[in-house]
C-alpha cells in the first residue's frame, strides 16, 4: 500500500507548497480552531466583565474592544470559512470520487489569502484594536480613532479567500463528479456546499467594495456615509447587510448539508425527502438575498419597505422548515445510535429550532421594535450561529476526524464533553432571550442591579462551555497521539468517502470510483471493499 | 477522446481526466470571477447612482470638468482592443501562432495608450485641485458639493484603471506563452480566458464613459 495524504510526501515544506485539497482541508481546521479559540477567549472575558455591573477586570473602552473582537475575529475568520474550507475542503472531493478540487492552486492561494487576512486582524488588534462591533457602521466607523482601516483590509481580504473557495467549490460540483454520480446522486453534502458557495460568490464582493468605501471615507472623506457631507449612513448599513445577511447563510447552510449527512448515517435509514432538502438548500440561497432590510426595522427606513422585508424575512422560515421536518422524518422509525456525531446533530435540531423561530419574532415589525438591540438578538444569533452551525461543525468533525487523520478519539470523553457544551450553551443563552425581553441591550458595559442575577446564570454557563471545549481539545489531541487504527468506514456510511482508506491516499482512491446507486442506501447491505474495487 | 494521445496532454492536470473537462471547468471558474467583478463594480454604480439623485446639479456641474474627446478617445482605444484579444483567441483556436503573438502584442499597446490618456486626465485635475473628498481645492464652483463627484469619478476610474494594469499583467503572461508556442487548437484555455476578462474590463469603461462623462 502506498502512503496516505498526511506522511507522504513527507517534510513541512512539503506541506506548505500543497496544492492536495486534503492537507489544505487540515491547514484551515487547525487555522479555524486557533482562530475560535482567540474569539472564545475574548467571549469569557465579556462573561466576566458582565459578572456584576460596573469594573470588574477591564475598562469601558476595552470592554468595546473585546466584544468587537469577539465578533470580528468568530465571524470572519471562524464561522465562515469554518465548514467549507475546512471539512468541506476535505471531504467534497472524496465524495465526488474526484481527485482533488477543480484549481488545487486557487485553493492553496486561498489558503495563504487567509493567513494573510488574519495577520493583518491580528495587526489591528495590537496597534489600537477596533471598537466599532463586528458591523462597521457608519458614521462611528469612518470617525473613531485606532486601527478601524486595518481592520476592514483584514477582512476585505478574506473576503478573496471565501469568494476563491466559493469558485474553486461550484467548479468542482459542475465538472468532478464520478461517472454516474448525477445531481441527484451527489450527497446533500454537496448540496448544501453548492448553495453555500453561490452566495459566497454572488455577495462577498459586496462587502468588499463597502469595506473599501469606508477605507475611502477615512481617507479621504469621499462623503458617500458622511450625513454631513451630504452623504447617507443608512446606505452603508444597506450595503453591508447585503453581504453579511446572506453571509449568515454562507454560515448555516453548511452546517445544514452536514446534518444530512449524520443523520441518516446514526438512523441507519435513507434521507426523507432527498429533492426537498436539496432544493431547500437553493431555495434559502435564493431569498438570503432579498431580506437584508430586516436589520434596518428602526433606522429610518421606510415603512412599506419594513412590511416587504419582514414578509420576505417569514419566507426563509419555509425552506428552513422543509429540512428540519426531512430530518425528524429521517430519524422517525431510524435504528438511532447515539455517538457523539449524532448528539452534536441532535443538538443542532433542538436549538436550531429554538434559534430558528425566536427569528421569527425579531422578523416581525412590531415585536422588533421592543427586541431590537437588546440581548434577545444576542441570544437569537447564538443560538443559530453557536447552537446551529458550531453544533454542525462539531457533529461532522467528529464524524470525519476518524477519515481525516486515521484514528479514532475517545467516545466516552466525546459524549461527556457534547453534554457539558449542549448543557452550558443553553445557561448561557437561553437566560439572555429573558433579559432582552426584559429589556438589557446588547453591547453595554454595565447594567441596572435587576439583571444581575440572569448574567451571573450566563457567565457560569460559559464556564461550562469553556470546560467542554477543553475536553474536547485534551481527548482530540490525544486521539492523534494514538497508532492509526481507524477503518475505512468506522460508523458504516455510504458516502464515497468512507470507500478509501482512513485516512486517504495521495490520491484520494486506488482505483477511480464510479456510482451505481442513490447516495443514503441504508437499506441494502454495505458496499464490500471488493465491490469497490470492482 | 484520450488527450494523453495527443501532442498538448502536457497541459493536462492530473485531476482532469479530458481537456474538455479542464476548459470547461476554467470557464465555469472565470464567468464566476467575472460575476464577482460585476458586483464589485456593482456598489459604486449603485453609490454612484444614489449620490447622484441626492447631489443633481453638482454631479451635472462637476462632470463639465471631465474631457469628453479623451474620454471619448479612450472609449475607441479600449474597443479597439478588445477586437485585438478576440482576434488573438481566435487565432489561437484556428493555430496561427505569430498572429496570436500579434493580437496580444496589440492589445497591449492599446492598453497603455489607455492608461497613458488616463495619466494625462489626472494629472490635469490634480492641477486644477479637482480632487476626491477633502482634497477638492477647485476655485469658483457655482454649485457646492462637487468633491463627490470626483470622490466616484477617482473611485471608479481608479479601480477600473487597476484591472487594466491586472490585465496587462495577465496579458504579458500569455503572451510569453503564446511565444514559447504553447496554444493550439487543442489548448488555448489561457488566452481565452485572459480574453474574456478583457472584455469585461472594457464592458465596464463602456457604462463608466457616458455616466461619468455624458450625464444631463
């Protein structure tokens, strides 16, 4: 047998001139925990910070740092790259049965398009960090002092590394599927990628020409956002919103393809209904693009353009529901077995759903106007952004770390530590929708003594988070540690990945696959090896 | 067809099993890049477009400061151009290796008479103090408010003229190939390619020439 992708060729420069979707998979994760391991630092130095109202461990304006850090650093470069460059990188071209992506060479160039985004955030961060939040606006942005240009740069130039991604992805699906894979062989997986990817390329360009502007504006004050130039703030949120609300679908959408694939896998039963869930995944892609004025509710936009928004912000509930009915339908009547990809799935549906229709709330007109900026948003982004996608991401790392690194971690540790993070994400944010609807807004330093008690309940749930993210980190490393023993197709899925060997060749397959059957064929007895080979 | 047979399976990579799959897919990959240029040209049109219904008269004012025959020149040198690219893709496909040299040779030239224009047209407006934002320093303006024109105008034709300098530097990398005599009706997917983003640099002078030069 001829080596696997992680030993051969051999030498760390032979790792950093790859051009194997593979090892650049591996890169992003380990570039992605860093990255959510920075964020999450900053997240429990907001939880203490808020123990009791007043100074605790920073001042105001550190506090305004962080918290904008916190978002900065968790969107851009955790959330988004987060599953497709990372696990979709890895795992889309083995379940094609293709060799690689499509330009292996725009790919590493994203890669390093990253790293070079991050450094300049990490630039940011030490010569006067950012206070702004995560969102920019104007006019705060383009007045305040520190380093709110290097900043944006950072993140106009990730953007090129999601849009390359987001390219190299759709190329990939068009043109790389194994013979008799057809679009509705491919597994939803791909789906959800594709989707993914259309927005990755049809709306970060938005952002990067906004992000500009506002370097503009600093620079030159070119007017566009300045009210006192003549200029139009509210434009600026239009523009941003116009990316990053469908930027909060490049964030779900493959999450969602993720549980796809677990579900059916831990059910041991085919997917309900394949073309649904597929073209749910187009669907929410579709309308993510139309809904951007429901940020904008209480900014002065105009009132029928509210009532548009709000309709068109109730219509992504349907596709949204479509896949979550698929999915309990899936598992209705399924052999379940409870590992731990399967918890973290399971956990996806309980608070994607709480995260899901508390959307709906902050969807419709009247009720946003009391909710809006308060903590009930805060609670609301979580619970889809941390209960969805980081839940997602967690369910289909630990269902591939086996195919990714040949070894298998410890389950026991695994269930514990899903426990504790599905425990402690809901002290921490179910008890901020009470104090949002209670009225605490978001972003503030210090608050009035009544909600004292709601944000001691939080800040302990964060503790417990942070505790099951440290198992989870101790058990993982130590999983690498051990021989490699994990089999081709450790939890008997279908998917063409779990055909090769764990982990893969060079090459991704001995010998080309091509595809004879549907892609969640549960029913009918697992492909030997030898019919692979066949 | 098994293109390892013929003369240019040199240029098949290692994942594609056919040339047909391997153009196909730098097309699907370069429309897309293309799309995201549209939409990144797409905010300033639509900031553009904004501004210019909120500030009418100085838009209308400032942009009799624009001149419109060398705009009007440079609108012929870039179509002019683009002729040059489509007849080096074409001879490429039909094998005409010296003509392909030619085009590219061509089109090169007219995009640095472009830029050579451009040059011209800004250093005039540096010197008259028409400036973006809070550089504007233009004396006896009738109508207030002009610096944002010239905030899009400097915006606009700056990153468009950043994508002609990309283009050249795409252009002179094909055409190094095209002299090495890589392209043949077999493989000329760079040339194509680096073609069709030529086009869409033009494209976008085409709509910047009359909103910038012929607005009422």
């Amino acid at each position: 047998m001829t080596g696997n992708y992680l030993s051969s060729p051999r030498g760390l420069k032979s790792w950093l001139i790859t051009v194997d979707h593979k090892r650049i998979g591996v890169m992003y994760l380990f570039s992605v925990l860093f990255a959510f391991l920075l964020g999450g630092i900053f997240a429990m130095l907001i939880r203490i910070e808020l123990l009791k109202p007043g100074h605790n461990i920073m001042s105001a304006d550190t506090y305004n740092r962080v918290f904008t850090l916190h978002g900065a650093i968790m969107i851009f470069l955790f959330i988004i790259p987060s599953i497709p460059a990372s696990l979709g990188n890895f795992v889309l071209p083995l379940m094609l049965g293709a060799k690689d992506v499509a330009f292996p060479r725009l790919n590493l160039a994203s890669y390093y398009i990253y790293v070079a985004g991050a450094l300049f955030a990490i630039a940011a961060m030490v010569t006067g960090a950012v206070d702004t939040g995560w969102t920019f606006y104007t006019p705060y942005s383009t007045t305040t002092n520190g380093s709110v240009g290097l900043m944006t740069f950072a993140v106009f130039v990730l953007g090129f590394s999601s849009i390359f991604t987001g390219i190299n992805f759709i190329a990939t699906i068009h043109k790389l599927r194994a013979p008799g894979m057809g679009w509705f062989r491919m597994p939803l997986f791909a789906w959800g990628i594709y989707a993914t990817a259309i927005i990755q390329v049809l709306a970060t360009p938005v952002i990067g020409i906004t992000l500009l502007l506002i370097i503009m504006e600093r620079v030159f004050s070119v007017g566009i956002f300045n009210p006192q130039l003549g200029g139009d703030p509210i434009l600026f949120q239009h523009f941003f919103w116009f990316y990053s609300h469908p930027a909060v679908y490049i964030m779900i959408l493959p999450g969602m393809a993720i549980i796809s694939e677990v579900i059916p896998c831990f059910s041991r039963k085919t997917i309900f209904g394949y073309k649904a869930i597929a073209y749910s995944s187009i669907a929410i892609a579709g309308v993510s693009f139309l809904v951007w004025g429901h940020h904008m509710f209480v900014s002065g936009q105009s009132q029928l353009a509210n009532a548009i928004f709000s309709f068109l912000t109730f219509l992504v509930a349907i596709p949204s529901g479509v896949k979550v009915f698929n999915w309990i339908a899936t598992m209705y009547r399924g052999s379940i077995s409870l590992e731990a990809p399967m918890l973290y799935a399971i956990s996806f549906l309980l608070l994607f759903a709480i995260g899901g229709l508390t959307g709906l709330f902050l969807g419709a007109l009247a009720t946003d106007v009391h909710l809006h900026d308060t903590y009930f948003v805060v609670a609301h982004f979580h619970f889809v952004m941390m209960g969805g996608t980081v839940m997602a991401f967690l369910s289909g790392l630990h269902y591939w770390w086996p195919k990714m690194f040949g070894r298998m971690y410890s389950e026991k540790w695994a269930r514990v530590s899903a426990a504790l993070i599905f425990v402690g994400f809901n002290v921490t944010f179910l008890s901020q929708f009470v104090l949002g609807s209670r009225g605490m807004p978001r972003r503030y330093y210090s608050y009035l003594d009544q909600f004292q008690p709601l944000h001691v309940f939080s800040t302990v749930g964060s503790w417990l988070l942070g505790l099951g993210f440290l198992i989870m980190a101790v058990y993982l490393w130590a999983s690498l540690r051990r021989p490699m023993d994990a089999p081709a197709n450790p939890w008997g899925a279908t998917g063409l990945e779990w055909q090769t060997t764990s982990p893969p060749p060079e090459h991704n397959f001995e010998n080309a696959p091509s595809v004879t059957r549907g892609p969640y064929d549960y029913s009918s007895p697992e492909p030997t090896s030898a019919e692979v080979e066949a | 067809m098994s293109t390892a047979a013929t003369p240019h399976g040199e240029f098949l990579q290692h994942h594609f099993t056919t040339a047909e799959q391997q153009a196909d897919a730098g097309k699907i990959g370069m429309w897309l890049f293309l799309v995201t240029e549209v939409l990144l040209f797409g905010g300033l049109f639509v900031g553009f477009a904004i501004m210019q219904s909120l500030h009418r008269e100085a838009f209308v004012a400032a942009h009799h400061q624009l001149d419109r025959v060398l705009g009007f020149i440079n609108t012929v040198v870039l179509l002019t151009s683009s002729y040059t690219m489509v007849m080096a893709v074409h001879s490429a496909r039909t094998d005409r290796r010296k003509r392909v040299v030619v085009y590219l040779l061509l089109t090169l030239i007219c995009a640095g008479v472009f830029l050579g224009i451009k040059y011209v047209e800004y250093s005039h407006k540096f010197h008259e103090g028409l400036l973006p934002g809070r550089y504007y320093s233009h004396k006896g303006d009738s109508v207030p408010g002009q610096f944002m024109f010239f905030s899009f105008y400097f915006m606009m034709t700056g990153l468009h003229g950043v994508h002609i300098l990309g283009g050249m530097a795409v252009i002179l990398w094909v055409l190094r190939r095209a002299v090495r005599g890589d392209f043949s009706h077999a493989y000329y997917t760079p040339v194509d390619l680096v073609g069709l983003y030529w086009h869409l640099v033009d494209l976008i002078w085409i709509y910047l020439f009359p909103l910038l030069y012929l607005i009422k």
